[in-house]
C-alpha cells in the first residue's frame, strides 16, 4: 500500500467537505511529492480535471480560461488542478477573474501548484489577497522516511528528506550524484537563478554550500564573506539566504531577544530543512564515523522539524559562552529547547536563559527524546506533547 502524506488528508477536507473553498495553493521544495498527493486527491473526488501547463503546446492565460471551461463544463463541484502554473505570466490575474466569477456558485474548485514554489510563491500578490491558502508541503520527515522505507535514524540522518532518492542509498556517490544534479541544479537553475535573476550564480552557489557545511551552527556574515572565493558583501549574503528561505533549502535563525534592533544585527544560525541537503556536498556515512558531526545533523534535523511546528516562530540564544540551541515563540509563550546527542551533558545554557527571561520554560531533548520528536508530525498534539516536558 503506497504512503499518502499527510497534506493530503488536509487538503481532500478542505476540497470535498466546503462548498465554495479558497483557492488551494500547495506549495513546498521540488520532489517532495507535491503533484503525486494532489493527484490523489482528484481521484478521491466525484469529479476533477487535472492540467499541467508544462504539458501544453504554448501554455498562456487563454489557455487557463479553457481548462477552466472544461472543468465547469463537467458538472458542479468539480476539482480543477493546474500544476506548472507559474509558467505562464500573469497567471494570477487570470485566476482571480475566473475565481470571483464563479465564486458563489461553487461551480470549480480549484488547487494551483508547480515544481518551482519560489516563482510560483511570487504570483501571489495583491490580485489574489483574501481569496487562496497555502497547503505547505515540507520536506519528509523521519516518521515519514521510517513508515515509508522503514528507515532507521541513522539512514534518515544521512540521506532523509527527497523520497525519490530513496532508492539510491545502497550507493553513496550514485545518490549523491542525483541530489546535486536532480535536485539542487533544479532548483538553482530552473527556479532560483530565473526568478531572483542572481548577478553573480557562481557567488550564490558558494553561499549555498557554506550553509550546508555549517548545520545548526551559529556563523556571522562577515565570516561567510569572508569564506567567498569572490567578492560579496554582507547585504548580498543576507539577500542569498533570504533567497535560499523562500526556495525551503536553508532558513537562517535568528538569536532570541526581546529587543527587535539587537535580532535583526544577529549573526544568524544556519539550518538545512532536511539531511540530505547537507550530505549532497558531505560524504553522508560520516555520520556514522564523526559522532561530533551526527550530533550537528541530529540538531539540524530536530530543528527543521521545529521550523514546520504551525503557529510558531523559531529563534536560538547565546549569551557569551551560554547558548540554547532552538527557541519556539507561540504567541506570548516562550520555550526553549536543548538537544543533547552522545556524551554531552551541560545544561549552563538552559539556567543562563531562565535566569534572563524570567517565566520561560525550558526543556532538554537527550537523543531518546529527540527520536520521540521526530517521530510525531509537525502538529499542534506534537507543540502541546513538547510542552508538557517543559519546565
């Protein structure tokens, strides 16, 4: 029985239980599954349509308009997929007008998605305001990788997060190949370098690699610069990264304090939203060699799980030699979070950051418990289970 993932479910509820649902736009880094979970939830409904512009001759909003025909014209209700949507200008223009058209009759209901989430993430400006929701569709979790491939947490380690290269693993260097040329040149080619239109790509891919060798590591933007084979600046490194954020490759932290000037002149803590990511350009069985390095990943992993928590956001803290690794702000509650791999055993951060800001709670994930995290879903049940550790 295949895996469906979980956004699936929500997305089928959103699309068959409302009668006149917001515009669906699922969005998350390329092969991940994104077109493979909608497609299964067009064959669950009564009656949908499913088109890629990547598929037609010359796609163009004309184009939009007769697949939306074509959808209407099949009875009431019916769910209209467009995938590869971005490839057309204007796209959302065009949907907006259809939309609003037919809005109060429920006549199309209808998801948008693409493989290039940056560009596609870009159309949704103010033509489309009150009228779409994100379906997020991250990168696969460890619960996920074990229930598909019955992984274990070291497999996931090194190679978890893209599921078509789960096939690979059995040959390091051959999956390795396919990340940097299948999955990464994707997406700095087909989707980076078209949209943002990168002055220097030789530049931003050396900014790209320096994130992936420093996972969940604190590193300031002078020391990248000056890690850069060319020349750079700290204001193009800060532009890169909020780039490789919106392209779900890297989300820079920044460090916790109740003093915006004093977050935004961080220096950030750099954390690859998967293992693969960082093991495309590093020999992933190091993870089973350097346990100083398995405790790096494992903290990245943990906090790319974070990162996905809803309603939250994610910070780190450090105060001299004092440091807490992850930081979750949910309203006016403040946790934080100490993962502990290995023979590691301080906890000076954790008491520093209580004693600075006075009614935090605070909680230590000893690699038992950080398993127990990733192995739950990115949900509130799992926001609320984190908490009731905390004290």
């Amino acid at each position: 029985m295949a895996f469906t993932r979980q956004f699936v479910t929500k997305l089928y509820e959103r699309i068959a239980h409302e009668d006149t649902p917001l515009i669906q736009v699922v969005l998350g880094p390329r092969q991940v599954g994104k077109t493979t979970g909608v497609q299964t939830v067009l064959q669950r409904v009564q009656r949908s349509h499913y088109a890629n512009a990547d598929l037609a001759r010359a796609p163009s909003r004309e184009w939009i308009i007769e697949q939306w025909q074509a959808a209407k014209a099949l009875g009431k209700g019916t769910v209209l997929a467009l995938d590869e949507i971005q490839k057309i200008d204007r796209w959302s223009d065009v949907i907006k007008g259809l939309y609003d058209a037919d809005r109060a009759s429920g006549a199309v209901k209808i998801i948008v998605m693409g493989s290039a989430s940056l560009t596609l993430r870009a159309g949704l400006g103010e033509s489309l305001l009150g009228r779409f929701e994100v379906v997020e569709v991250p990168h696969w979790s460890f619960w996920e990788s074990k229930a598909a491939f019955g992984w274990n947490l070291n497999q996931h380690l090194m190679f978890g997060g893209y599921p078509g290269a789960a096939h690979l693993i059995t040959d390091a260097s051959r999956w390795q190949s396919f990340m940097r040329d299948s999955v990464l040149e994707s997406v700095l080619a087909k989707d980076i370098f078209m949209l943002a239109k990168i002055a220097k790509p030789a530049l931003f891919r050396q900014v790209l690699e320096i994130a992936l060798l420093y996972p969940a590591q604190e590193i300031s933007y002078q020391k990248i610069v000056g890690q850069l084979h060319a020349s750079g600046s700290v204001e193009t490194v800060k532009s890169y990264l909020g780039i490789l954020a919106s392209a779900y490759l890297i989300q820079s932290l920044e460090k916790f304090s109740t003093r915006p000037i004093s977050v935004k002149s961080s220096s950030p803590k750099l954390l690859p939203l998967c293992p693969a990511l960082v093991h495309a350009i590093q020999s992933p069985t190091e993870i089973l060699s350097n346990p100083a390095w398995r405790g790096r990943v494992l903290e990245a992993a943990v906090g790319s799980h974070l990162a996905t928590l809803p309603n939250t956001k994610l910070f780190y803290w450090r105060d001299g030699r004092h440091e807490v690794d992850f930081v979750v702000k949910s309203g006016s509650q403040i946790t934080g979070i100490e993962v502990k791999s290995g023979a590691q055993v301080s906890g000076s951060g954790v008491e520093a950051f209580r004693a600075r800001f006075k009614g935090v709670r605070c909680l230590t994930l000893a690699e038992p418990l950080a398993i127990e995290l990733l192995n739950r879903d990115a949900s509130l049940a799992c926001w609320e289970w984190l908490n009731s550790l905390a004290v």
